[in-house]
C-alpha cells in the first residue's frame, strides 16, 4: 500500500500513537540515538544516522534471562524473567539498520528461536526514512544488495518530499499505524510517485564508497585465512568494540551470573554484549586463545561476516551502513579491506 | 614549521643502517585526508609518512604493543623502535620510562612540535564543513588550519577547530626526544580545564545528573581503556576473566579472578569503571585526549583525568610525565602533603 | 574445594551475650555457605572451650575455624594453637571481634546482633581464601652487636659473652665506660661508681669473646634478623695501642689545650690525650680537630718525643664490616643543651653548673681531687642551690617528660655536698619528688633529715649574678612566698635528652624514635627492650631515662632477647607477607618505592619479595596499579569478599 | 523519611592504631551507633582506592579509612601515602556528584577510643540526613 502524509500532519498521526511507546532520533552530544521520545513533528535537516543502530532494543546489551534463589528448603529456584510487554514504534530507521533486524532474524528466530529476541522483535513496529542525501560519508549499502530505498526489514518507509512524506505502507503492523489515523493518509498521485522515483535515483547516484564485485568476496575469502593482510591491516587495530557494538548485524553476547546476595544465593542471569574484537573473547580456561593477536580477530570479524554467515545463512553479514568505518579510531576501513579482499581474486 | 620530508629522511636514514626495525608513524588512511598510525619497516615506504594537523593518535601506544609483541617473540628484535611524538605522546614516553616498562634505548623519538597550533577535532571540523570532501588539511600561519575542499583553501582559527587538548595544552612540544622537528614555540593556554572549571561550579547535584546522563551511554566498549598508551597492564581490574593464566593455573587460582564490576554497562558498574580508570590514571595521565577523541559515545571522559591532574598539581605539586626520574605520584609524599580532610 | 569452616561464637559469660543474640549469630551463620558447623558456648577460651574447638575440628572434620569473641589482640594466639593441636592450620583460624567491636559499645540487642552476624560472616569469606601458612625460617648469624659503651653496653656485653654469644662492641668515643665512668659516688648506696665499673670495663677488654671497637660509630646497617651486615667506621686515633706504653710524655710536650669533655670543661686537656686514666682501651688518642696539624713541620713534637713510636699521623679511617644476627642500642644520653637555659645563666656564670659538673667535683679523680670549690675562684661554697627539673616536665618550653633520675642524684648531691661542707647549706628546688626505688625514698629522706638540706618547693624563674654571688629567685608554694637565695653555687639537674647521634643511628637501623627521640619499643608494657625493628633491642637511656640499676636490668633483659634469637638455629618470621603474581606484575618499582622496609627489589624485571624483611603492611598491594603483589591471606579478593559479606547484599 | 535511615558505614582499620582504639572504645564501654561494620587491615597504607569505590558499589552508604596519626605509624609512613591517595580520591567522588560526607578518612591511635567513638557518632550524624547512596551502588 503506498499513501502521502503532509508533512505538517506527522506530527498529528505520531501523537495518535498513544498506546505505543515511541522512539525516534535525539540528539546527543555530537551524535543521534534513538531515545524514547513524546511527539515527532518532523526529522530535523540534520539527521544522518543514530549511534546505536536498532539492536539496542532488539537485543540491549544487557538482557535478563532469568532470576535465580538458593531456597534452602525448596532447592534452587528459578524464574524466567521475559522482556516487560510493550508495543514499540521506532521512528526514523534508515534501510541499513532495518536490513540488520531482517539479518538478526536469521541468527535469532530460525529453528530454535531466541524468546527474548522473538518477544521484543513482534513488540517493535520499524517506521522507516529513506536516505536522500545519504546519511553518511561512509555508506555503502548499494554494493549489498541494500540500497536507500530499501524496505527490508521496515513496516513503514518514509520518503520525505518536497511538502509530503511518500509513505509505503509494508507490513500489517504497518497498516495497523495507519488505522490509528487514517485521515491524515492520502493515495500518492502519479506527481508524487515520480518523485519519490526521482529522489531514489538521485539517491542511489550520490554513492561515493563501493566493493568492486561483492560477489568474489566470499569464494576469495574462505582462500585467505593464512593471508598477510589481515596482520597489516589490523596493525593499529586497538582492539576496542566499537566497529562491533555499532554494527546493527553484530550480536555476539557473553552470559554472566549478577549475583545480589551471597547469602541466601540470588541473583540473574543475564545476556551483554560482547565482541569478537575483545581479547578475552576467545579466551579458553587454559589460557589458550586461539585467537591471539589483532590479525586473528580482524579475519575473524570479515570472514564471520562475508564468508562463515554466507555459508550457514545463504546472506552477508553486513548492511553497508558505514559506522565501523566512521567511527574506527584509527581508520580501519572495511570497504577498503573487502576491495583488497575482492583484488585478490582478479 | 614541521618539514615533513626531514623526518622521511631520518627515517630511511635509521631504516636504511638497520639502527630500528622500524618507524611508527602518521601516513595518509584509506579514507582520504585522516591520517593513521603505521609502522614502517623499509625504506622505500618512508615516503609514506606524513605530518600534518590530522595526526592525532598517541603513537606510544604502539610501541608499547610493540614491547608486549617482542616479549612473546623466542627470538625478539632487539633493535630500537624511532617513533614520532609530539609533546603530550612525549610525555607518555617519560611515564613508561618512569614505570620502567621501557628503557630509553629502545625507542630513537623523532620529535615534533605542534607549534602555535595542535590537532583538529574531526567532530568540530565536519560540522562546519559536513559533507564536502576535504582534499587535504596542512598547518596555515599563526596556530590556524588549512583545509582544501573542492580545491579551495579554506582558513579556520585553531580556537574552531582545533582539539580541545590542544587548546589547553601548555607544554606543545617534547620533553624528551632524539630528533627534533620544528621550533619549540612555547604556547599560552587560555585555560587548562573550562570543562573542569564548568563542572566545579555545578551543584552536587547538577554534577551527579551531568554524570549520569554521560555515563549512562558508556556501551563499554573499553576504547578509551585501549587507545590509551598507560593503560598496558596484562589484565585490568574490570575484566570479569583472568589473562595470567597457564597450563598449570589451578581451577581454583582461576576462582580467585575477582569481579569487581559486572560486565553489563549498568549505571552504577559504568561510574566504578571510568572512576577506577581515572585514579589509576592520576599523575599518570598525560592528557593526549585519545580516550575522549575514541569515544563512539562522545562521554567528556578527559573531565575526569583533568580533575585529577588539577588536584595533583593543587595539593602535591605534581605534573605527569616531566621527569622520567622522579617518583610517581602515588609512590612519595611529603611530611607537608595536605591533610585538612583527615579527621 | 569449598573449605568446611566451624564457628564458634563465644558469650563471654554475659559480655557478648548480653548485648548479642549470640544463639542467632550460630543460627545464622549456620545457613551460610561453607560454614558447616556452629555452636555457641560461654568461654571459649577456657579449657573446656578450646576443646570443644579442638573435639569439633576432629569430628566434624574442619578446614577451617571462625572464633566469634574478644578482639584478635587478646586470644588470636590462644585458638591458633587449639586449631594447631587439633590438626588445622593456626592460619585456618580467625577471630571475629565481635565484644570490643561491637557487644562492649552498643546496647540495642537487634542492632548488635545484627553487626555481629555481618562481623562474623566477613571474617568467614576472609577465612575461606586463607591459605596454610607455615613460619618463615631464617638462618641465624650467632653475633651480636652493641652500640654504645656505657653501662647499658658493657653490661649487655658481658651478658651476652658470658652466655658463649660473639659480641661486637662499637663505641664513639676514645674509651667505654659512658656516663656512669664520670659520676662519683652512686645512690642510693652511695658506692663509688668508678670501682663498681672498672673492673666490668676491664672484664670487656679481656674477654675472648668481646670485640671492642672504640672510637668508632657504625655507618650503615643493612639485612634483618638474623642476618645483619654492619659496616663500622673507625676513626684514626693516630696512636697505636700496641706500641704505646702510657710514658705520657707526648702530653707533657703538646702545645695545644682544650676542654677537657670528662670533666664537661671545667678542666682541660691536651691535643693528644687520655680520656681518663683508667680508659679502656688503655691507650692515647690524638684529637685531630685540636692538633696544629699532623705534619710534622706544623708541630710534631709529640712525635720527637715518643720513643716506642707509637703515633703514627698516617693513619686513615678504616671501614670494617660485621656479620651479626641481632643488635643492641645502648647510645645513652646526653645532657639537655645549656644554650637552652639561659635563664638560670648556665654556660654564662661559671658557678652555674650541672649535674655532671658537680659529679666531676665531687669525684676524687676530678678537677679538684674530690674537694667542692667554686669553678671561678677555687673557693668553698658555702650556701649552695640545686634546680630539679631543668629543663623536663615542662611541655610549654622544654622536654615533656620527667628525666627520672635527677631527684635521687639531686639528693645524693646534696647529701655529698654536707660530706664535703659540713657548715654549707644546701637548698633543693623541686616541683614534686620522685623516689620510687628501693631504699630510695628513705635516702632523700634522710638527706632532708640528717644532713638539713632544705627542700623548697617551687620553682627557679632567675638566676644572676650580683657582687660575686649567685641570686636565685624563686617561690615556694607551699609556704606560699617568694624566695631569694644568694648563693655560692648553683647546680642544675639537666633534662637529659637522647644522645645525639640517635636520630642518625635511627635511620641505619630503620628504629622508630618516640616523639621526644628516645628509641621507641615495641610496646610500652610487654616488650619494653625491643625496638619496632625485628632484631634491634634497646638498652638504657637510648630508649627512656632510667637510672643506673633500671639500666643494668634492661641491659641484662636486652641481652636475654638476643639470646633468645641467637640460640635458635633458625628464626621463624610471619608468613603473613607479601607475594608477587609474575604474570601480572610489569616492573615499574612504585612497590619498591614505597615499601617502609625495604623488602622489594626488582630482579629480572618483576617486583621480588623478601620474605625476611617484610612486615606484611600491604602499602606495595594498594600502591601496584596491576594487583600483582598482596599480602598472604589479605588479598584484594579477601577484601572485596569481606564487603560483600559484612554490606548484606544488594537487596 | 530520610531521617529513619541507618547508613550502612564500612571502617576500614588499621590494625595497629585505629582498630587498636576501637577496642579500646569497647573496653571503656563507651557507646556508638552499630552502624559501622569494622574491616580490619594490617595498615591504612594498604587500602586500596578501588576497596572504597567497591565497597559503595556493594551499597556501603559511608566509608571510612582510619589509620595511625603521621609519625605513628606501625610501618613508619604507610599512613602516609594513604593520606595522599586517600586526598586525591577525596576530591574526585564530590567531583561526579557523590556527597563528600560519605568518604571520611582518620587519625585515630590506640589510646584514642573516644575520638573513635565520636567520628562514628558524627559520622552516622552526618550520613542520616543523605539518605541511601545510589550514585555507585549496583542496581541489578
């Protein structure tokens, strides 16, 4: 289905969303987050893309599992404790971070799915915004198979026009947005669809980064596992997390036991991030760490996502979006890596 | 004025007589103007190097990367690193020195000044020039930075643009070196912590909450704790699992891995970190800045370090990484050292 | 393996179980993890206690023992050896305060029985990470060494010689015998000090096992119990011992005078010299300060004149080293500084002596061959003052403390003094009189008897000089009125102040000093003759003011302590030190830095302790940014448990 | 409501000074609120920044460090460089908007059981009115 929304009427159907709790992008500091908001009359100029991309409320870096109690006379006791029951509207997804819930979905709700992701992928509705201009300098979406059009993982895209949203209505979640004010949604005109057409063609022309044949990565990859570069690459490596606690595909956690009382024992279970990126991370209880060194770990973070997730899930492990580039502290490019990785091949 | 291409020729020259195994230096990165840290190790990839305002990264901590590598290695090179400092990576070198994690052979430094100037905060850069390619960025005269977009040279006060660190920085050029490139143009900061002073004046409360909402967004991802050239202990205090481990570490010495925080980035396990991080960096820390410049959550976590480099100057007369010889700050005191808080 | 720990909460009669629900501290502490065993019992400590400790260990087959009592100073001991004779570890049991800190100080049962159960569940996670522990063992050098040849010195000496113990005896000056060699006549028996002496200095020159070093000071000290190195510097007398036959002819030809210090001045003495006649060793030393030079252009006519070429102006400072096990200071006194006197024109008046002055006077071997007369003009005084207190007890201006032992001279002065001037009057100035000591009381007494020596009360505020007399004012206060005296004489009973080297001596033998500067013991009470430094004694004055008999006793206690180490064949120091995890630990010497003992070292790169010298404080474990050096069985882990435990929890 | 509170205060003592008077404050029977839970440490030397900031992350409400007067120290000058650590730390928790009144450090000797009992006094005086600490205090 595919409607417009007066501009001036967004923020008129947001605040008929009263039994939802919303988030849109704020910002902070010198970035964008998604953080709860109240109203939304409009995506201010200067939105580009959020720091945390949508898996900090599809998969929060920390999730409690379950509480447990030492009861001396009943034995151990357990309690499942499940995500708190709401319905979430996020506003202002960019197609790359939408295609990341569509990759998450892969890992977390195929055969035996994951209750917690499960419980909070059905509660959250995903508004989209298409990116004309690109959000960032670093976007390379358009070489995997995504693009800034994309509707992937969305159950509303938003075009934002000259006076109108082009709003494509995906979903039935995204119908059931609509139904809350339908007034406010009229049927696009044949004006409206070219320029929407118009904005995506000029979007998808405005591409400054791309991998030379995405398509020779994966059978060149499972070749390179002894290759040089990942030491040269990762040589400035500084083993922090942020290419992969920013990465919206990224979803690797550690289980740990918060404990409250030592005495009677209680505590929770619970689920936080971690990353292959970590030295720890593959650390065993013998102190063997078959990943040792930064090189290792770089190799570990390209082949996961263009070559082991390819052959388990039949689709690459990465959307485009371009943070592990922006945000590397010392410019570790993965573009740049994939473009050797695919030169390699030639 | 830093001619770049003398220290291209020190370099081959040191690479060329086999005197290091290699260089850490700035070259230009994958993505245009931003340069990155490199390790050179021929000659012919001298030409490589460059300097210019973008050079932000403390290279110290490579070369203490580089001393944790060699430690592994059967048979290590024992050959000096050259690596290129500028006054506060300078600095860091007097505290290894200091702590005896490095001797001074080790390292041939190639010393740079930044002059009247500094290195340019991406962030304030890009929000005045925030989509046009930069072409290039090189010093202008008087501290001001030059950024080529679409060819044309476009002139920035360093106050606009330049880091934060740098503006404060009152010591621009090393305190200790092998070669020196440049002039020692002793700068005059306007104030060394506005933030320190801006956070001073809140009330207590205003504080917790300014704190609150910045730690809140701390993800955890221990950027600042590994940009950050002191911060080279094997294991840290905040790692829920043990690094000292062999073959023969015993289940239980295992078990004796103490958890000092959570790993979840809670609130409460956030403060504890970056508090932690921040005494152990007192006297230590040199203020190169790179924890707060890494920071994907953009936490002013410099105002922390500054504080404590304010208070170990106020009441013990101490600045970090001066003098390689003297005592570290937590390991001397004096008969006088304040006591008017002790009951 | 989780170790299976008892607690035994003791009610201390009502002392903890009035105040402490101590049944509920067993109850609860017995649902807590790891402890498998508790009971509470009324003493502990008595016997039938500490076997119930000992009976529980066995049959419930125990690792490890909590003690919920009294505080671990009083009983810590008592229940490590239960726990020993029962088989355990004494380092598998620990002591929860729970009366001092908590039963004893509070008075709501709740609150205090809750405090108790957080006290005893910390010491529990504490004691589940203790390791077994067994006493360092340590080799013992069987040699002792003395610093000072006083009284204090010679008699620890002898002691320790006559008990088979290699003594070193270093004394600064020319010859042993210290203060005590200078007096006259002793209290209260009134026997001359000079034939009770000699012949134990004499007995410290022949005795095989007694190596004297005279004019000599020791200069660094280094090692710990057991096992010291001493490096002692001996001065050049320019005189050899061996070759000088005492003719005394060099004095008869040196040109140059100089106070003489035996006599504290009132006589002199030549540049080449005998202290005394009876020195030991019996030989002359040349005072290079005071000799015109040790060229023979410059004088040399003691040279000319010594026939058995005994003086030898080439002689250098010799450093010679000893290997000892344990060290005595015995360093003495020295008589407060007369500059600080001023008031009462000591150093400015000639007839304003001190104490020792007027031993010297009084002494047959003096300035003036036992006969009382006035420095200035060599006449009798016949109406004499005696000050007490010059310069002690008074915390405003001078020493805090009282010198104890200038009442009993003051009287023995004075008693000597009729002796000598049977038509003198003496007066004593006090401010109270302290003559706690056998027959001491009835010695001053019969001095303020028999001889009519008047005691007045009061204090001195001036003392001046006014036609040829000295006017004292003062007050009496129990008369309630002011008092001039215009006297012949004046003696000050001289605060007495720790010798002067002290302080330096200190710091070689890293020795605590009390705030006045006398050697600080171990303890005030029970371990009086030990220094804060394992293996370094005190005897004497080094460590407080006491008489000659008090100094005897110590010295004979200080060398029993050396015996006490010295015939072990090795020494047990506390394991309870310092340990270093390699893998953690990066060099960097902020631990060696700051440890007050000198105990860390780096060796190849990593912080290493030494176990001996190591008190176990933990400054090096809150220093090390890394956590790789704790102290044995107070680790962080310990601490960090320890909290967890006595805060409850985060519910 | 914050008046009712009892703060939860852990005492860090040393062994040979301040936990010495505070036994002596017991054998004088002299009274003090049972709020303080004592943790006895050889020397105030060893106590590390990182025990404080645990111990209010493990919810202590107050923590006090008490050790032997400058010059008394049982090992020479560990007090000392505690003073120093123990300065800077001081003023860093007022600096994130912690209380000052929470983090309090002493002198107190053996003899001194009274001054002992009247720092606990003022200092559960001084932390009712503050109320729980949450600033630091693992919320799980």
């Amino acid at each position: 289905m595919e409607k417009v929304l007066k501009k001036s009427d967004l923020g008129q159907w947001v605040a008929r969303l009263k039994d939802f709790d919303l988030y849109g992008p704020v910002r902070e500091n010198n970035h964008w987050e998604f953080n709860q908001i109240s109203q939304l009359a409009n995506f201010p100029e200067d939105y580009t893309q959020v720091n945390v991309p949508l898996k900090k409320i599809l998969l929060p870096n920390r999730e409690v599992l379950f509480q447990f109690e030492d009861n001396r006379n009943g034995g151990p006791y357990l309690q499942e404790v499940l995500p708190e029951e709401r319905e979430v509207v996020v506003f202002g997804v960019r197609p790359c971070d939408a295609r990341g819930i569509v990759l998450l979905e892969k890992v977390f709700s195929s055969e035996i799915p994951d209750i917690y992701f499960e419980r909070r992928r059905q509660q959250v509705y995903v508004v989209g915004l298409s990116c004309y201009p690109l959000p960032g300098e670093n976007c390379f979406c358009l070489s995997l198979g995504g693009g800034p059009f994309s509707t992937k993982g969305m159950d509303i895209l938003l075009t934002k026009m000259q006076s109108k949203y082009f709003v494509e209505v995906l979903t039935p979640k995204g119908e059931k947005l609509i139904k809350a004010a339908p007034e406010y949604f009229f049927n696009p005109t044949d004006k409206d669809q070219q320029e929407r057409q118009q904005l995506e063609r000029k979007a998808r022309a405005m591409f400054t980064r791309q991998i030379e044949g995405v398509e020779k990565i994966w059978p060149v990859l499972s070749q390179m596992f002894e290759s040089p570069l990942w030491r040269e690459e990762s040589y400035r490596c500084l083993k922090c997390g942020i290419c992969t606690y920013l990465c919206p595909t990224c979803h690797c956690f550690d289980i740990t036991d918060e404990i409250s009382s030592t005495a009677p024992l209680q505590g929770k279970r619970v689920r936080v991030w971690d990353t292959c990126q970590f030295p720890d991370f593959t650390m065993h209880s013998s102190g063997h760490n078959p990943r040792p060194d930064k090189a290792s770990r770089l190799r570990q973070r390209i082949m996961h996502k263009f070559l082991y997730f390819v052959e388990t899930f039949g689709d690459i492990m990465c959307t485009g979006c371009g943070r592990c580039v922006s945000k590397c502290p010392v410019g570790i490019d993965i573009i740049d890596i994939l473009n050797k990785v695919a030169s390699h091949g030639a | 004025m830093v001619e770049v291409e003398k220290i291209r020729e020190e370099a081959r020259r040191l690479l060329q007589e086999g005197q290091v195994r290699g260089v850490i230096g700035y070259v230009r990165g994958p993505q245009g103007v931003w340069a990155v840290p490199a390790m050179i190790r021929n000659p012919e990839d001298v030409d490589r190097l460059v300097w210019n305002p973008t050079c932000v990264h403390n290279l110290v901590l490579f070369v203490v990367e580089e001393k944790k590598e060699q430690a592994r290695q059967k048979e290590p090179d024992k050959r000096p690193l050259a690596v290129v400092v500028k006054g506060c990576d300078s600095r860091a070198i007097n505290v290894l020195l200091q702590e005896k994690f490095i001797e001074r052979e080790e390292v041939i430094l190639l010393g740079v000044s930044c002059e009247n100037s500094g290195v340019v905060d991406k962030k304030k850069l890009l929000n005045l020039v925030p989509s046009q390619k930069i072409e290039e960025i090189v010093y202008g005269n008087n501290g001001h930075i030059v950024a080529v977009i679409d060819g044309e040279r476009r002139v920035f006060p360093p106050e606009e643009v330049l880091a934060d660190r740098c503006l404060e920085c009152q010591a621009n050029f090393p305190v200790v070196y092998d070669h020196f490139f440049g002039e020692k143009i002793k700068k005059e900061a306007i104030n060394t912590s506005p933030g320190v002073d801006k956070i001073e004046k809140m009330r207590l409360e205003e504080r917790r909450r300014f704190w609150e909402e910045e730690l809140s967004r701390c993800l955890r991802c221990y950027a600042c704790r590994s940009v950050c050239p002191m911060c080279y202990c094997t294991e840290c205090v905040v790692d829920p699992i043990s690094f000292a481990v062999e073959p023969t570490t015993t289940a239980e010495e295992k078990a004796k891995k103490i958890k000092w925080i959570e790993k979840s980035p809670l609130l409460s396990e956030n403060f504890v970190y970056h508090l932690v991080r921040a005494i152990h960096l007192a006297g230590r820390c040199v203020d190169c800045g790179e924890c707060e410049r890494v920071c994907p959550e953009d936490i002013p976590i410099r105002l922390l370090n500054k504080k404590l480099e304010r208070e170990a100057w106020r009441l013990f007369n101490y600045v970090a990484g001066m003098d390689s010889q003297a005592p570290s700050l937590f390991s001397t005191f004096k008969e006088t050292d304040p006591e008017d808080f002790i009951r | 393996m989780r170790k299976k720990i008892g607690v035994f909460v003791c009610h201390c009669g009502i002392n903890i179980a009035g105040t402490v629900d101590v049944k509920k501290v067993a109850q609860e502490l017995s649902e807590f993890p790891g402890v498998s065993y508790t009971v509470d019992y009324v003493y502990m400590c008595s016997d039938p206690g500490q076997n119930l400790i000992i009976q529980k260990i066995k049959e419930e087959k125990l690792d490890g023992v909590v003690v919920a009592c009294c505080s671990p100073n009083l009983h810590e001991t008592t229940f490590r050896r239960a726990a020993q004779s029962a088989g355990l570890n004494p380092y598998e049991c620990e002591i929860a305060n729970i009366r001092e800190q908590c039963s004893w100080v509070h008075k709501d049962k709740d609150k205090a029985t809750e405090k108790a159960i957080k006290i005893t569940k910390g010491i529990v996670e504490k004691l589940r990470w203790n390791e077994p522990l067994q006493p360092i063992k340590v080799p013992v050098t069987k040699r002792a060494l003395i610093i000072g040849g006083g009284i204090a010195g010679i008699q620890t000496a002898l002691d320790l010689a006559n008990s088979d113990i290699e003594v070193v005896l270093v004394e600064k000056n020319p010859s042993i015998g210290g203060h005590m060699i200078q007096l006259s006549e002793t209290f209260p028996t009134l026997d001359c000090s000079q034939c009770i002496l000699t012949p134990k200095m004499v007995e410290v020159s022949k005795h095989p096992k007694i190596k004297l070093y005279t004019y000599s000071e020791v200069q660094e000290v280094t090692g710990y119990v057991g096992n010291f190195q001493a490096k002692i510097l001996k001065k050049p007398r320019y005189v050899d011992p061996d070759k000088c036959t005492l003719c005394d002819e060099c004095t008869q030809v040196c040109p140059v005078v100089v106070p003489n210090e035996f006599d504290l001045g009132l006589t002199g003495r030549k540049a080449i010299y005998i202290p005394f006649p009876q020195a030991i060793p019996a030989t002359y030393t040349l005072d290079i300060e005071a000799c015109p030079g040790v060229l023979p252009i410059a004088c040399g006519k003691c040279w000319d004149v010594c026939e058995p070429k005994a003086i030898d102006f080439d002689m250098k400072p010799e450093i010679v080293e000893e290997k000892v096990g344990a060290i005595v200071v015995a360093t003495g006194y020295d008589l407060y500084d007369k500059k600080n006197m001023a008031e009462y024109g000591y150093g400015k008046y000639p007839d304003v002596l001190d104490g020792l002055q007027f031993e010297r006077l009084l002494s047959a071997s003096g300035p003036t061959r036992g006969k009382i007369l006035r420095p200035s003009d060599h006449k009798e005084p016949k109406e004499i003052v005696f000050i007490q207190c010059v310069g002690s007890r008074d915390p405003e201006l001078h020493n805090k403390y009282c010198s104890k032992i200038c009442c009993m001279y003051t009287a023995k002065h004075a008693k000597l003094y009729k002796h000598h001037v049977h038509d003198g009057q003496a007066y004593v100035f006090y401010i109270d009189i302290r003559a706690g000591g056998k027959g001491y009381e009835e010695f001053v007494n019969r001095t303020m008897e028999e001889e009519g020596v008047l005691y007045l009360r009061g204090k001195v505020s001036k003392v001046f000089e006014e036609n040829g007399k000295l006017v004292v004012w003062g007050v009496d206060t129990l008369a309630g009125q002011d008092i001039e005296i215009r006297a012949d004489m004046v003696v000050l009973a001289m605060a007495i102040r720790p010798s002067s080297g002290a302080e330096k001596l200190a710091k070689i033998l890293k020795a605590a000093q009390d705030t006045d500067g006398f050697f600080a013991e171990a303890h005030p009470k029970l371990r009086p003759v030990e220094s804060l430094t394992a293996g370094v004694f005190l005897a004497g004055v080094a460590q407080a003011p006491k008489d000659i008999p008090d100094t005897v006793a110590q010295a004979g206690g200080a060398a029993i302590k050396v015996v006490s180490i010295l015939s072990q064949p090795e020494l047990l120091h506390s394991p309870l030190v310092a340990q270093v995890n390699e893998h953690l630990c990066t060099g960097c010497s902020m631990c060696v830095d700051v440890c007050p003992f000198s105990a860390l070292s780096i060796v190849e790169g990593k912080a290493k302790v030494n176990e001996v010298l190591c008190e176990g404080c933990g400054t090096c474990a809150a220093t090390c940014l890394r956590s790789a050096i704790e102290v044995k069985n107070l680790t962080h882990l310990q601490v960090h448990d320890m909290l967890t435990a006595s805060l409850g929890g985060l519910k | 409501m914050n008046s009712e509170h009892e703060p939860k205060i852990v005492a860090f003592l040393c062994k040979w000074c301040s936990s010495a008077g505070s036994d002596m404050a017991g054998v004088s029977r002299l009274e003090y609120p049972s709020n303080v839970i004592p943790i006895t440490v050889m020397c105030s030397g060893s106590v590390s920044p990182l025990y404080i900031l645990s111990a209010f992350n493990l919810g202590a409400d107050g923590v006090l460090v008490s050790g032997c007067h400058p010059g008394d120290c049982h090992y020479i000058k560990g007090n000392m460089y505690a003073r120093r650590r123990m300065a800077l730390l001081k003023e860093l928790l007022p600096y994130i908007g912690l209380e000052p009144e929470r983090f309090q450090m002493s002198w107190v000797s053996a003899a001194e059981g009274l001054k002992f009992t009247q720092i606990i006094k003022e200092f559960v005086k001084q932390l009712k009115p503050l109320g729980p600490q949450t600033q630091l205090r693992r919320s799980l």
